[in-house]
C-alpha cells in the first residue's frame, strides 16, 4: 500500500494504491483482538469482498398473541364483535411495564410492534371475561438478528398506539422475545486482499483455539470504497466483524490473500448498493435523475452513498440563491430527498435523508444557506404520491408533501410549486 499524501494519522484521509494488475477497491479501517481502547487503523487493501452486498429474502411478518387482555381504545375497536375481526390493520403498537412494576421503575421503555394486523380473538382461558387476541406484524428491532430480552421484572404490559393513545392491557405476549439469530451471511472473504501488520496478526493465529487464540482472530472493521484516485469514503453502515478462519494465496493474484471470516450477526448491504457505488468511481456522478429507476429501497441507498460522498470543504451557495428541483420522479419520500440533494448540490448530491436530516441540512454547511428559493417543478407528482396514512414501508406515518412545505418554510426557505 502507498500513502501518497503522507498522511499516517488517519486512513480515511489517504490516497491507496498498490502495484497489482486490478485496483484496489475496499479499504477495512478498524482493529483485531479485543483492546480495551481499540484504535483505528488500516487493516487491509482487497480487490473484493464476497459476502459484504447481498439480497436476502424479505423479512417475514410475525405472529404475537395478547395474552389475558383487556383491549382499550382503536383496539377494542377492533374486537369489539364478537366474530372476530378479519385481518384488520392496527398500525403501531407499543407494549410497555405497568407504572407500578420495577420494570417501569427502572426505566424500561418497552417494545413496539410494527404494521399490526389485528387476526382474530377468543376468550381468555385463564380469565373468560378478557381475550387472548392474535396478531401479526413486525418487531421494531434494527437488524433481523437482533435478539428481545424479556425484563425479569416485568409482570403485565400496557398496550398502547399512535400519539400514545390507549389500547389497553395484557397479562403476557407471545412471539415477541427471542434470543439472537445467527448471521444470514455466516461467511465473508476478504478478496485479493493486501493485510496489514494487524491484520497479518489475526491472520497467523487462525488456527489457534485457545481464548487467547480466539481473541487474536477477531477482526472488527469499518468499510470504505476507494475510488479510482485512490481516495476512499467509509460506507455507511458497511462492517467486517467476525473471527479470521483462514487464508489462501488469492486466485487473482498469489502475491495477495483470499482471507475468510465467520461473521458477527447483520444484515448484509443490498446487492444493487454496489452499483451506485461504482457511479462515484470515477467522482460524482454527471446525470441527474439516476436514481430514479430505482425502488424506494434502493433510493434510500443511494441517498447515503451521496451522504458518504458528500464535500464538507465546498462552502454553500450564498442566500437567496433560487435552486430547481425536477419533480417528476418524486413518488416516494425517498425519491424526493434524491430530488432537492441534487437540486442544491448537483447530481449524486446530498441534502437530507430523513426528516431530521433534512432539518440539519437547511441550517447549513450542506450546500445551501437560507433564505433561499426553491422552484419546484412537476410538484403535481408529489401531490398525488405523498398522502397522509400509514406508510407501510417506513412502518411510520406517511410523510407528506404538506409536512415537507411545512419544514421548509419554517426555516425561510421560499417554495414555488410549478
């Protein structure tokens, strides 16, 4: 590897190459062992890396059961006849401690089940005159694999719905805490890959299998595109975390290692984010609107591509400054934050991915400085696409285009729909 601005403090801030036919195209920041005050640093060079882009299947929904409950509310609504309902939707609910347990004492906030279906419901058999009631829908977890501990203090739930709204209560739950899953990826390799002394270190103990052994074969690494320059730009929530199993000369190249690692549990990176990220190869992206052929899932992700390539060295553009935003391919919230990054910043640019983000970007240092004007052309199409309602693919109220002029004019921003 070459450091050829000389910069050894941070690897982020270098520009790698390396003397192989092929380019290096993946840069792993982080640490091996378990240190108690772990440093970054570089880990490897690799041409690829198998296992880190991957489609899984989608998420199945789940089935819960409300166990001795006394429905309240949207909730009883539902049940309230005494066929059962079919397949009713809920939306949200939360199940938290009752106040007087130690559970809610000590601060247990609870668990929230998504897009809830109300099934059907029956006579308690342990209290007739309350229901078992079943449901279907989602955990609120972060990632697939992520386990829901059951508080030990917790002895009945509160059940509640949107803006905290009452839905009763229930003795106990099914389905709702579970230990980890394993990793859907069990596997990662590290292909054509250039180790560095840290990594060589985790390398030569991977058929140690003592603790110690074991602690010196773990790997835990930040991961970063490098571009055709030689730059590289951390891929947001792209990781290599796991326990190094072995290591081959790589068939590309025997001068270099095809490095295999038993993952940590995650989910693993859509398979198509490696072609938005082949866009920023060669620096950003020159076209606009290639973001429209893709799905809202994947327009998400190029958002936080465009994120990660985001100029923090470029000033904003002066107040008062009018900037366009084609609208004709905004038919999801996420096509719009697609839209205004590259209505402000130019194609592949940035300006907000969430709501929150998008109220960071319009107080500065993103590419624009309020007051300024935004002409929205084709605004129709935001107008037919974002409605108010229950916005199944976010699990979350619908965000609407009155929100988002609602937002916009807070901070002094002038809107023009055309």
């Amino acid at each position: 590897m070459t450091d050829r601005l000389g910069r050894a403090g941070d690897p982020w801030q270098r520009r790698w190459t390396w003397d192989r036919r092929f380019p290096p195209r993946w840069l792993l920041v982080g640490h091996t062992g378990t240190p108690q005050f772990p440093v970054d640093d570089a880990l490897a060079l690799c041409a690829d890396i198998d296992g880190l882009f991957v489609d899984l299947p989608p998420r199945p929904r789940e089935r819960f059961t409300l166990l001795d409950c006394v429905p309240d509310g949207a909730l009883a609504s539902l049940v309230s006849d005494t066929a059962g309902p079919e397949r009713a939707p809920l939306g949200d609910l939360w199940l938290s401690a009752r106040p007087d347990d130690a559970a809610a004492r000590r601060g247990w906030i609870g668990e929230r089940l998504l897009d809830v279906t109300v099934l059907g419901h029956r006579p308690s058999r342990t209290s007739p005159h309350h229901l078992d009631i079943d449901l279907e829908g989602l955990v609120d977890v972060h990632d697939r694999t992520d386990g829901v501990a059951r508080p030990d203090d917790v002895t009945g739930f509160v059940l509640s719905g949107e803006d905290d709204a009452p839905c009763g209560v229930c003795a106990d739950i099914t389905g709702l805490f579970r230990d980890p899953a394993g990793p859907p990826v069990p596997r990662i390799t590290l292909v054509g890959c250039r180790p560095e002394p840290p990594l060589l270190t985790a390398i030569a103990a991977a058929h140690q299998t003592t603790k110690a052994g074991l602690r010196r074969r773990r790997v835990s690494a930040d991961v970063g595109a490098v571009a055709a320059d030689g730059s590289a730009v951390r891929l947001i929530g792209g990781t290599v975390s796991g326990t190094v199993l072995s290591s081959v000369p790589s068939a590309l190249d025997p001068g270099v290692l095809d490095v295999t690692i038993a993952c940590d549990a995650r989910e693993p990176h859509l398979a198509a984010t490696r072609g938005i990220l082949d866009l920023w190869l060669t620096g950003r992206p020159t076209e606009r609107n290639l973001w429209a052929r893709h799905d809202r899932t994947l327009r998400h992700e190029w958002a936080g591509v465009a994120l990660a390539h985001h100029r923090w060295d470029v000033p904003d553009q002066r107040a008062g400054t009018a900037f366009h935003l084609d609208g004709r391919f905004v038919t999801d919230i996420e096509g719009f934050y697609c839209a205004i990054g590259e209505a402000i910043n130019g194609p592949g640019g940035y300006f907000g991915w969430n709501l929150d983000a998008l109220d960071d970007c319009v107080s500065g240092r993103w590419g624009a400085a309020t007051p300024f004007r935004l002409v929205w052309h084709h605004s129709a199409v935001a107008r037919r696409h974002l409605v108010a309602g229950y916005d199944r693919h976010r699990h979350a109220p619908a965000v609407t285009l009155d929100i988002l002029l609602e937002i916009l004019t807070a901070h002094g921003i002038e809107v023009e729909l055309r």
